[in-house]
C-alpha cells in the first residue's frame, strides 16, 4: 500500500463516526490502564461503610460499591473480577449505536 493510499484510507476513517468514538475509547481504555500502573485515586482494599453505595460524584467518579471503595479505582486495578463484573452488570444497559 502506498503513503498517498494509507492518507486516503485514514482521511475516509475519520469520517466515520463510530471508527472515531472507538479510537476515543481505545486511547482513553489505554491511558487508564497505564496511569493504574502508578497511581489510582483510592485504595481498593480499604473498606469505608459509611460511603458505601454512593452514586456518582466528584469524590468517586463511578460511586461506591456495597464496602464504600471506590468502583474507578477497582476498575483501575490489576484484578479482573470487579472489571468483569462491571461489565456484565452495566452491558446490558449501554445504548451503542453501531
């Protein structure tokens, strides 16, 4: 393939709504998981009862869980289960236009 072809394809890609949303995605999926490597907003193991089952906020992006830790910081982290749980809890909900 050549360069001026590679422009022509990237150029037409740009165009499509849904490959722009998946790059988005993708870099911001990326990024997350990098950032988790060195830092995450909260501790997953430390228990906070009195927080527990908040919604979404400033404090904690994504609310709390039934133990009060924080849901972004366990979704940061390097153990799959609560990430797959997430997903599987919230997929059914998500209005993807595809």
């Amino acid at each position: 393939m050549t360069e001026s072809r590679l422009r022509e394809v990237w150029q037409q890609s740009l165009h499509h709504r849904s490959f722009v949303i998946g790059i988005i995605l993708s870099f911001f999926t990326l990024s997350t998981g990098l950032v988790s490597l060195f830092w995450t907003p909260y501790s997953v193991e430390l228990l906070n009862i009195p927080h527990k089952l908040e919604g979404a906020s400033a404090t904690h992006w994504l609310g709390t869980d039934h133990f009060g830790r924080d849901v972004f910081s366990m979704l940061m982290g390097d153990d799959v289960p609560p990430r797959r749980e997430f997903i599987e809890k919230n997929a059914k909900y998500a209005n993807i236009d595809a």
